[in-house]
C-alpha cells in the first residue's frame, strides 16, 4: 500500500522536523491511520512523531479532537473547517509542534451532491503558526484515494515546517 516515494516522502519529512526541534501527531478519518503509518514504517520516527488520532466517526472527532458537533453536522466531516479543526483539535490535544489532518470520501460509496467519491479536506497547523488547509478529489480507487491522500498531507506538513 505504501509506496517508495511515499516512504521516500516520510523520511525526508522525519528529517526535516527533527532538524527543526518540532515533533509531530496525526489526526485521521478516511486513510485511518496510513499516515501514522508511513511515518511509522521509518526508523528513528520515535523521535518525532508522538501520537496519532483515527477518528473516523463524528463522535471520536467531538470527543477526541474538541470538535463542536455542531460544526461537524453544519459543514459536514468532510469540509475545510473540520479538516481545519481536526489539525488543530490534535495539536492542542498532543502538544506537539505540527499536527496533520485529512477526512474525505474514500469510496466506494458515501458521495453526495457536491462531495464526490474522491474527495479529501487536508489540513496542518502549526503551533503559535498557521494553519494550512487544501481540498484535493484524487481518481481511483479506494486504495488510491488513501494513497494520494497520505502522499499530499506530507507535502502538506513539509510546506509548513519549511
């Protein structure tokens, strides 16, 4: 499921945040815990990746990450603000340096009007910095979904570690 370049990604991120101090937590819906994982599957990762949060339902996302219901049924689990609120709703919660986040619509099934199969809101937030935010609909699979989604939140977190 991972690939090379996405290992390649991961590594090269691990060496960018520990030269920088600043450590790491996920927070994730539809790649449930594949981002943890390609940061996990490198050697040393201990040292800056300290914990990774699978909410994939709205209740773990309210409960685990600080999430108002309200916003999750307003905007919906798949949308800026959530996926916003997810990075930052990790970041306070694990008092790490950058936190990542993605929710979106893996497929095969749960599209809906003006959200299809495909679609990912990604965020990373940064203490006493930004927060990033990019929506991204990959082609493919479900697999594929996941894939793409794992290999963008890295670039995501490596744009705002810079």
């Amino acid at each position: 499921m991972l690939s090379q370049s996405t290992l390649d990604a991961a590594r090269d991120l691990l060496a960018l945040l520990g030269a920088r101090h600043l450590t790491l937590a996920t927070a994730e819906s539809c790649t449930g815990g594949l981002i943890a994982a390609a940061l996990t599957a490198i050697p040393g990762s201990s040292s800056v990746v300290t914990c990774g949060y699978v909410t994939y339902s709205n209740e773990a996302k309210a409960a685990m990450l600080g999430i108002p219901i309200g916003v999750i049924e307003g905007y919906g689990a798949v949308s800026d603000s959530v996926a916003r609120r997810m990075a930052e709703g990790a970041l306070r919660a694990s008092g790490t340096g950058i936190a990542v986040s993605c929710t979106g619509i893996a497929g095969p099934g749960g599209a809906t009007p003006g959200k299809p199969t495909g679609l990912v809101h990604m965020a990373a937030a940064r203490r006493d910095g930004p927060t990033l935010a990019i929506r991204r609909v990959f082609p493919g699979d479900r697999t594929a979904v996941r894939a793409a989604t794992v290999a963008e939140v890295l670039a995501l977190a490596r744009t705002l570690a810079g």
